[in-house]
C-alpha cells in the first residue's frame, strides 16, 4: 500500500480478473487497462481495476422470474 492505495502484481491481476498474463498485456497494448512499471515490474492500481470493471458493467435488461 501507498497512501492508501493498494497496487497489485501482474499476476495478482490475472488472477483477480480471470484473465491470462497475455490478455493482460493486450489490454495494456491497447490502452484497456492502465498501469505502472516500477523497477521492471508492473503494477496495477486497485481503484483503477474497479473503476475499469465499472465502465464494462452491463446491467441485466431482463428480470429473472
């Protein structure tokens, strides 16, 4: 943590989202999904992963009964 923020790993994102390592990399390719690299390694801030899993977010059109 860093001023209150939690930054996760490549593979602690992965993991976190159930995707591949290389999904991973083609977001950051892509401008899907921002981050850092501190020393070689990179990192994703946590609010930003929320933040990217809000603006994805599709409400179900149809009620379940």
């Amino acid at each position: 943590m860093l001023n209150g923020e939690r930054y996760l790993t490549d593979d602690e994102t992965s993991k976190a989202l159930k995707v591949s390592r290389r999904t991973l990399q083609e977001y950051r390719n892509n401008g899907v999904i921002p981050y850092y690299v501190l020393g070689g390694k990179i990192l994703y801030r946590e609010s930003d992963l929320e933040a990217l899993l809000q603006r994805c977010y599709h409400p179900a059109t149809k009620s379940a009964e």
